[in-house]
C-alpha cells in the first residue's frame, strides 16, 4: 500500500498569509494526487485533482504542484473560512489512501 | 443539483448487525463510482473501498476487507455499506463520495452517518 505523508500536523496562520503544506508519497504516484478542506462537523470538500487542477468553484488562491512522489498545496492570502483541516489523497492504486491531515489554525 | 443524501445515526450494541446507505441524485448514478470512508472521532480520513454503481465493480481496503460489505442498488440510485457484527472499534462516522473515475478525485460528497457502538 502506498503511504501519504503530510507535514506539517498543524500550521498557525493569519488571514493575508500564504500557506504551503506538503505531502509525500511512499511511491510514485504520477499526478494521481486529490486534496480535500474539511471543516468541524462537516464532509470534506474537493479543492485540486491530478496535482494541479482545481475543481469547479475553488477560489483561485488555492493552487497545487507537484508530480512523483512530491506535492504541494498553497493557499495565497488566507481568509478566515480557510481555517480547517486539509488532506492529500493518492488515486493511483488501491487502496486510495489519505494522508493523516494538516490542521490550519488561527495565528 | 447533485446530491449523495445518507440515512441516519445509529446506536448499535457490540456483535449486532448494520447497513446504512447513500441515495445518489441529480446525476446518472450509474456513470459514477461511490467510495466509503470512515473518519473515527477525532481522526483522519480512512478510505473503505469503492464500487462502480452500474457493474457493482467493488475494491476494498485490505485494512477492512472481510469487515465490511459494500454494495450497491442502482435500480434505486443507492449505495450500502454494511457490518454483520459490529466492534466498539466500529464507531466512527462513515461518508460515501462520489468519482467519476478511480483516477479522479471525490467531487460529492453524503452528509455522514454517526454509527455508536456500545454495549
């Protein structure tokens, strides 16, 4: 099975900052990378597929890079409804796993 | 409008039996894959499996393979996830999501199912 590992656990952030968090595959993925917000008490929420792509309705602050194993999420001036939890997910082989979160918080 | 509507919370005692569902609408059901994913209070995201909603194409995590069954209705759009004998370690909230395709990201998501487990 693949692993995604993602640094960091947690960030602190101000709105207007730019955050990057990253996550790490234990194996070549390709561009099979999706990445996830998800708010407290809420489903999850589709923001970039193959690496790069962001899906319909994303702001455009959100961005990905990357390919292989090593991707990249960066959210450019922060808003206040960014603060939540992000998560990487490898689509290449099964099983489809997620790496363990990265928690945005309030500076 | 596109929506994956999941059935309610359930309290359950160990070793009883379970199987919630995912009612897809708005879209052709059939076209799409459903997976399951688990998030156990607190925790993160924990992929279950995926099925293709026309073939009934299933693949499951080997981490719950022989837990859990998955399966699908599409002459009623919905999806199931079900368990014949629950553990406490059951006790999570589990979502269905909707693909496209195995290589695509999950674009819809259902609202969660509370499942408690207690004796």
């Amino acid at each position: 099975d693949i692993q995604m590992t993602q640094s960091p656990s947690s960030v602190s952030a101000s709105v207007g900052d730019r955050v990057t968090i990253t996550c790490r595959a234990s194996q070549d993925i390709r561009s099979w990378l999706a990445w996830y917000q998800q708010k407290p008490g809420k489903a999850p929420k589709l923001l970039i597929v193959a690496a790069t792509t962001l899906h319909s309705g994303v702001p455009s602050r959100f961005s990905g890079r990357g390919s292989g194993t090593h991707f990249t999420l960066t959210i450019s001036g922060l808003q206040p409804e960014d603060f939540a939890t992000y998560y990487c997910q490898q689509v290449n082989s099964y099983p489809h796993s997620f790496g363990q979160g990265t928690k945005l918080q309030i500076k | 409008e596109v929506q994956l509507v999941q059935s309610g919370a359930e309290v359950k005692k160990p070793g009883e039996s379970l199987k919630i569902s995912c009612k897809g609408s708005g879209y052709s059901f059939a076209n799409y894959w459903i997976a399951w994913v688990r998030q156990m209070p607190g925790k993160g995201l924990e992929w279950m499996g995926i099925l293709h909603s026309d073939d009934s194409d299933i693949t499951y995590s080997p981490s719950f393979q022989g837990r859990v069954t998955i399966s699908v209705d599409k002459s009623i759009s919905t999806a199931y996830l079900q368990w014949s004998g629950l553990k406490a370690s059951d006790a999570a909230m589990y979502y269905c999501a909707r693909g496209a395709a195995t290589i695509d990201g999950l674009d819809y998501w259902g609202q969660g199912t509370l499942v408690t487990v207690s004796s």
